[in-house]
C-alpha cells in the first residue's frame, strides 16, 4: 500500500496515509480531516470548517429564498393591484376608494332627481331621462362600491401573507 505523507491543518502534526484515503482522523489531535487531491498536490482541511462554511450558506442559500419568495409575492400583488385601478382622463391611475365612489353616485342621483322635478314640471315624457340617471347613479355605485370592497379583501390577504412569511423569515433566523 501507497502511503503519502501530510500535515494535520489543526496541529501540524506529520500524517502518513494510503493515498486513496478521503478522510482521517489525527492522532495527536483528534481532528477530523478531509484529504484533497489536486494534480499532483495533497493537502487537509479541518471537516468542522466545512461544516462550519455549510451551514453559513445553507442559511444564507435559506435567506435569500425566503427573500425570493417575498419578492414573488409583491410582484403578484402590483399585478393584482394593477386589475383593480382606475384609469382617469389625464392618464393617472387610482385604486377604488368608497368614497369617491359613494360621493359621485350621490351627486349623480341628485342631478337626476332635480333634473326629473324640473323636466317634469315642463315636459313630463322628459322626467324619463332623471330617472334613467338615477338609475345609471345607483347601478354603478353598487359597482364601484363592490370593486372597491374586494380591492380591500385583497389588499387584506396580500398584508397579511406578507407578515406571515417575514414572520417565517424571523423564525427561520432565530433559529
């Protein structure tokens, strides 16, 4: 058998090994050792390093998988988000807000109730009109009023995945 000669990385302690040999064991220090071959070169490194630098990246490899995850999770939510918005005339967008929303359908059923008080008084077959507009008022608050209400369920569901998987992250690097 082939023996090649070493030093431990730990106590530099002299080893001699077989030369297909993976890992050993010193005598003098106990440490564990793993054996690389490189062309023609041997050298020892101390396995509880290995361990050591392991375990780092597996937290690190862990870390920046929870970060991806997260990452994931807010690029879904602006693609939700963005089906919910409102585009105005001038090109800004808005999400729904009840509001604005209850606001507009009030003064667009008021309009319509003046307008068929007035038309009706003058020209009664023209009071048709107001109460279309009353109508239009109530049918697109109850619209705008439910768009707005699931825009808040999601944006509820999205804050509240988010805490859960920081929270995971926090756990994960406690521990």
């Amino acid at each position: 058998m082939k023996l090649i000669s070493l030093t431990c990385n730990h106590c530099g302690a002299p080893l001699d090994v077989p030369k297909s040999a993976k890992f050993v064991t010193c005598a003098y220090c106990n440490a564990r050792l793993s054996i690389h071959h490189t062309g023609s070169t041997y050298s020892t490194e101390l396995l509880d390093e290995i361990k050591q630098t392991t375990d780092t990246l597996v937290r690190d490899v862990e870390k920046l998988k929870g970060n991806s995850e997260l990452d994931r999770l807010d690029r879904q939510w602006d693609r939700d988000r963005s089906q919910f918005m409102s585009t105005h005339e001038n090109g800004t967008q808005s999400v729904p807000s009840k509001g604005p929303i209850l606001f507009g359908t009030g003064c667009v059923a008021m309009f319509g109730v003046f307008w068929t008080i007035l038309a009706g008084s003058m020209f009664p077959p023209m009071a048709l009109f107001g109460i279309v507009f009353i109508l239009f008022a109530v049918g697109s608050g109850i619209y705008g009023s439910k768009k707005a209400d699931q825009y808040e369920q999601a944006k509820r569901s999205y804050h509240q995945q988010r805490r859960k998987l920081i929270a995971e992250q926090n756990q994960a690097e406690a521990d």
